[in-house]
C-alpha cells in the first residue's frame, strides 16, 4: 500500500472505539492515538473504553467524542452489555490494553473491524485485525507501541517520539476555586513535587525529595506538595516536618481540579506516574525519575513532551526487580535532579 492508500479505511470509518482500561499514565499515552486518528478523519466519533477513575484526564482530550465506563458497563447483564455496543454503532474497536472479556463483548456485537496484538491467544479468536507486536519484549516507547495497533487498519507510516507531544490535544475543564488559585505565585516559578505513586513505579523517597526543597531558592520557587488523601497519611511525619513555605496540596483536589492545578503551575517532578504524564502533555516542565530496569526504563515511559526530560543511572540493573526499594533510583542525587530542573526550566522560560 502507498501511504494514500494506508489511509483509506481511517477515512472511511463513522464510530471507533479504543479500549484502554488501566491507569491514568497509560491513558495518557494513548490520548496520542486518538489524537493521530482524528487528524487523519476528523469526522470520525472516537468513544473511548475506561476505567471511571481516568474519565476526568479522557474527557480532557480533545480527540475524544464520548467516555464509556467501563465498570458500568459490566454490570449489565451480558445480552444488555452486547446491546449497549451494538447501539454504538461502532465500525471499529482498537484493543490498546487486552481484556479477554472485553474482545469477546466486541466479537459477540459485531464490530466490523476488531484489532488487537498477536501476543494474546484470545485475539486470535475474538479480532479479525492481529497486529504483530510484543509489548514486553519491545525496546519502544508505550505511546509509539500504541500507534503501531493503526498497521491493522493499513497505516504505515512510523512516527518519532518528539511528534508524540502534537497529538495529545489536552486541555484543562475546569477553572480552579481561588482555594487552589491562592496556592500559585504570579511571581514564581510554580514547582509541583509528586513524591508517591500509589505503588504503581519505583519512589525517588522523601529523604531525597526534602534534599530537593532545601537546594530550591525560595525566592525562585514556589513549592508546592501533590499527592491523594491516603498519601498524605502516608507522608504525614515527612509533610509536618517541611519548611513552612512549602504548600502540602494532598487531598485538595480531584482529578479535574488537579489537571487544572497542573495546568496552570510551571513544571512538576515525580516518579513514573499519572500526573508527570499529565504534565507532559499540558506542555509544563515534566521531570521523571526512573530505574533502569525493563521494562520500566524511561525508554518505555519517559514523559513525551515539548518541556519533558528524564533522569536515570547510566547502568544495567535487575537486582531489585523484585522490591519497591530501588536503590537505582535512590542514588540519583537532589543536586543531580536540581541542576536537570533548572537546564530545562532555562531553556524554556
């Protein structure tokens, strides 16, 4: 096929639908996706599959038409879920994150186009578009692995990782109470620091991000800690021991609120989690701290943005694969992280 052709289908489509069922990272990364769909058929309805604690960052998306819980969805009896699908009318469904029982819904309703991965078994039975790919032995980025599900429907060509930032088409919805407002300095650099993850990657620690905090100029830098409700108790002896002009913003705000927060800071630095991604995409300063273990190396997940960059030892590591005490990422050093934070906040600002 030549690259008009690769087209066609894409163009042809009325109502897809990408399944993504997982966390809001991976939901991030794949906001890219429908973005490159709608640049190519800007017409087409994009219903997007998820999880209801990611709908706030899915309906953040411009590319996205409608979100579908998918929870909801499952607590139908299995003849209303089919009919729900088949009400959708839906040409396509591209399966970004695998679910047996969510590939055999779509087979059992009759979607013309069902893609998903060669590395599930299942797909053999319930696609009828197996794209050739293996997640866990690829060297590629999530986002460019996302993309590449597009070969079922003939699209050829390969995008780089610095276009990944144009088609992401995030943008904030809802304005932030003066609360939150009052938390932003107009006259400082505004600092988000994101220290837990939810145990969903390895912890840079709170002995190194208070490293951090004591190497930031308070004149410079308005500090301002992010983090849930049961993070903060998990963080409550390190958070009453800061400096009184850091701002601990835990448990302040929802989803939508803190991409709003995210928004309008200037930059953020956490681990490999939801909200540096968030950053990334909102075109804010994202700094990530990683291991160097596959598959969790930033060559898979490093944040993808215009103001993103990573930092991670240079050495091969699986020796605390197994632990959530990564000494990898506990000997990258404050200072190595606070000069990387001002190269970047320098060339950007």
């Amino acid at each position: 096929m030549d690259q008009a052709q690769n087209t066609d289908i894409l163009k042809q489509l009325n109502r897809l639908l990408i399944s993504r069922t997982d966390s809001i990272g991976d939901v991030i990364l794949t906001l890219p996706l429908c973005g490159l769909i709608k640049s190519i058929n800007p017409r087409l309805k994009i219903y997007f599959l998820g999880k209801q604690y990611t709908r706030a960052v899915v309906e953040a998306c411009q590319s996205v038409d409608e979100f579908i819980d998918v929870d909801e969805l499952f607590q139908k009896p299995d003849s209303k879920q089919v009919e729900t699908i088949k009400q959708l009318k839906l040409d396509a469904v591209i399966h970004v994150f695998p679910r047996k029982r969510i590939a055999k819904l779509m087979y059992r309703a009759g979607v013309s186009f069902r893609l998903g991965a060669s590395g599930r078994m299942y797909n053999l039975l319930y696609c009828n578009k197996i794209v050739r790919m293996s997640r866990k032995r690829s060297d590629k980025h999530e986002a460019i692995l996302n993309l590449e599900l597009l070969r079922g429907l003939g699209y050829q060509h390969d995008l780089q990782s610095n276009e990944i930032p144009n088609y992401y088409r995030l943008e904030p919805q809802e304005e932030l109470p003066e609360k939150l407002k009052s938390m932003l300095s107009n006259k400082k650099f505004n600092l988000i620091l994101h220290p837990k993850s939810k145990g969903s990657a390895r912890e840079w620690g709170l002995e190194n991000f208070g490293k951090l905090i004591a190497l930031l100029p308070p004149d410079d830098f308005q500090v301002i800690i992010s983090g849930t409700e049961a993070e903060a108790g998990l963080m409550s002896d390190w958070l009453s021991k800061l400096p009184n002009h850091i701002i601990n913003s835990c448990g302040s705000m929802n989803l939508k609120q803190f991409i709003s927060f995210i928004g309008a800071a200037d930059g953020l630095i956490a681990a490999s989690t939801g909200p540096l991604h968030i950053a990334a995409a909102l075109e804010k300063v994202s700094l990530g701290i990683y291991p160097p273990i596959k598959p969790m190396h930033p060559g898979r997940w490093a944040p993808l943005g215009k103001k993103a960059s990573y930092l991670v030892l240079d050495k091969s590591c699986s020796d605390c694969r197994k632990t959530q005490n990564c000494h990898c990422m506990a000997e990258i050093k404050p200072e190595a992280v606070y000069q990387k934070l001002k190269t970047i906040k320098d060339a950007h600002h």
